[in-house]
C-alpha cells in the first residue's frame, strides 16, 4: 500500500531540514487505499477539534479521475444514480454506481468543470470503478484518466474551516454544499492557485483544496500555523460514525441495493436510464426495502465490533458494520451503524447488541436531522 503525498512528506521533514509544525504521526494505517496518519496526539481531542474548532487531514486516499470528450455528460448520466445532465458548473453530486442488477458497485462524487467531468472516489476503489467505466465505453466519446497523481487533496472540518482557509491567504467565500471555485492564494505554500470544495453537509463546516502535490505539505504547514489541529484517520472515523455516514466496502457493500442504504441524496427518479435504473424504480413503485440502514445509540463503552448481531425480543434483526467510542470529560457513549429490519428499526427503539441494550437513532441529511442527531449524541457524552 503506498504513502499518501503529505505521508512521504511527514516522514522525510527532519531528514530535509525543514521545522515541522507539528509533532509527526505516532501511528501510520491503511486507509481507504493508502498509507495515512492514523493519530497525531489522542484521537478524542482530534475529534474534538473537527466539532469544535478546526481540524486538518490528510485526503490523500482519495483519488480523482477525469471525463473528457463531446459525449461525457450523456454518458456518465447513463451511469450513475444521480442527475449529472442538469448538475451546474462548478458543482457536484454525491451517486452510485452500480451492476444491472442494482447492486452497488461504488459510490463517487462527480463534478462539473465546464470542460470536463472530476469524479472522486477512494483509491481502493479506482480499479473497479475504472474497469466499469471502460466496460461500458463503447461507441462513445469519452476518456477516463486518473489525475489522482497530479492533483492531491487537504481536507478542513469544524466551525472554524472557513475562518482559517482565509488567515492562511486561501480567500473562501461563502459557498454552497458541493460547490467548488478557484481561490488564488497568498500563502506560504506560494501555489498559484487551488480549487476548494465545500462539503456536502450544509449544517457542518467542512472542505477541500485540491492543490499540486508539490504544494501539500507547505498548505499543510500554513494552516497548522493559523490555528487548525492536525487530525488522523482514527478521529475521521469517530467523526464519521457519529454523523451516520457509510463508508462503501464497510457499511455498503456489493450486496447492498441502494434503497436499503437510506443515503436517498445519491439518488434521482427523474433523469432517465442509468445501469441498475430498472431495479432501483421497481423497488421505488412496489414498496420498501425490508431493511434499512441506521444509528444504534449504547452507554459507556459497549463491546460492540462490526459483524455484530442485533436482537431485537429475542429475534434476529439486523447486523453491524462500524462502532466508535465517544469520550469527554470521563464519560464516554458506543455509536454504532449497521442494517435493521424496518418494521423494529424506528428511532428510540430499544434493541440489543452483543448483550448490550441499545437504542436506534436516525441519521437523516434532510432538513439538518443529520446534524442533530449528530449534536445530540456528542452533547450527551
């Protein structure tokens, strides 16, 4: 598994004379498909400064590939779940991809740059993403590249995201969920230019600066200097969990169909054909899936793992896929998510879980549930 960018350069710094502005990672891991900081310090107090201030990460494991030629737009719409025809310059759309069969096959977001289509996924899944792609590039004209080495990926999240792009000479206006735009900076990094990214959640701060790989580590080092706290892999997944956001090969999987994961933002019922279209509407106009994904809710620090079983008066209902302890000031809660029977899955029911009581909590993106949700678990930590 290689090293991301800012990875080689975290671990060469004293050897290039350079004075880090940070301590280095105490523990390097796998990543969604490359080798990243796992932690730099403790992981809750990272995860503290991604809700509460600002922290900076390493988004190296995200790869991006490039869709050019005249034929894009009508061919990528006919692949994905979501509505790339009407997507606007300088905006993206978070989808899936998927087998004729509505399984999951990835999930992306895909982005329109006037002259071309970016679509960023995690490097472990390029390599099917890209086959797929290919499968089905017949008479079209379309070109897939990945750009991931020539464009690398900063990522911000907190209340104060915005606030210290701009101390560190990254002007960022207001921006809209998924809208990008070109900010010329004056930062130390000396770059010329670089694309920011605002993300999906309108309730949360957060984003990302696509930037030259050359220039990684010194953006890195000019935002650690305006006040943002450098975060490791283990608080993104704490931060993750906690906003109910599934991770494709974790919490989906190839087996998955699209309903029964509740992520609804990925799809669009009004664009036309795509691969897998037939099955996702029939499930659409005969009824519900009969499992959904959710959050479980424990007190204390619950032995709770991924594969975990959910019984629910004795019965089987469901399975789980990702935990995380949350802890502050000596207490500490278990969120887990994972796949429930619908007709038990409704939000404050009580369940069991690896001989632990639980309780479902909703994950929702729409009208900010998520982010309550989300505030309700960390305010009762």
């Amino acid at each position: 598994m290689a090293n991301t960018v800012l990875q080689d350069a975290l671990a060469t710094q004293n050897e290039a004379g350079i004075r880090p502005a940070v301590v280095r990672p105490t523990e390097v891991r796998e990543y969604r498909g490359a080798n990243v900081a796992a932690r730099f310090g403790d992981p809750q107090n990272e995860y503290l400064a991604l809700l509460n201030g600002c922290g900076i990460y390493d988004l190296g494991f995200r790869a991006q590939l490039s869709i050019t030629g005249g034929d894009r737009v009508r061919w990528m719409n006919g692949m994905v779940t979501n509505n790339i025809r009407d997507l606007a310059v300088g905006h993206g759309a978070y989808a899936f991809l998927l087998n004729p069969q509505g399984r999951i096959l990835g999930d992306m977001h895909v982005y329109n740059r006037a002259e071309s289509l970016l679509v960023e996924t995690d490097r472990n899944q390029v390599e099917k993403v890209v086959a797929t792609f290919d499968h089905f590039i017949i008479m079209d004209d379309v070109e897939v590249s990945d750009i991931s080495e020539s464009q690398n990926v900063l990522g911000l999240a907190g209340p104060r995201s915005r606030e210290l792009l701009n101390l560190a000479g990254i002007a960022v206006p207001e921006m809209q969920p998924l809208q990008m735009l070109a900010a010329k900076c004056d930062c130390d990094c000396a770059c010329m230019q670089c694309t920011v990214v605002r993300g999906e959640d309108a309730a949360r701060d957060s984003y990302e600066v696509w930037l030259d790989p050359k220039d990684v580590y010194k953006t890195w080092q000019a935002l650690i200097a305006a006040g943002a706290t450098p975060v490791g892999s283990e608080a993104l997944e704490m931060q993750r969990v906690a906003a109910g956001i599934p991770l494709y090969g974790v919490d989906i999987r190839e087996r998955d169909l699209p309903q029964e994961t509740e992520q609804m933002r990925a799809l669009n019922f009004n664009k036309g054909c795509y691969v897998g279209q037939e099955i996702v509407e029939r499930i659409r106009s005969r009824g519900n899936v009969h499992r959904k994904f959710t959050g479980f809710l424990a007190e204390g620090v619950a032995d709770i793992s991924p594969g975990a079983v959910i019984l629910s008066a004795e019965k089987e209902v469901g399975e789980i896929t990702s935990v995380a302890v949350l802890r502050d000031s000596g207490n500490a809660r278990t969120v887990a998510l994972g796949y429930i029977r619908r007709e038990v899955g409704m939000p404050g029911r009580e369940i069991t879980i690896a001989g632990k009581k639980a309780t479902v909590i909703l994950f929702s993106p729409e009208d900010g549930a998520l982010r309550r949700a989300h505030d309700s678990v960390l305010h009762n930590v």
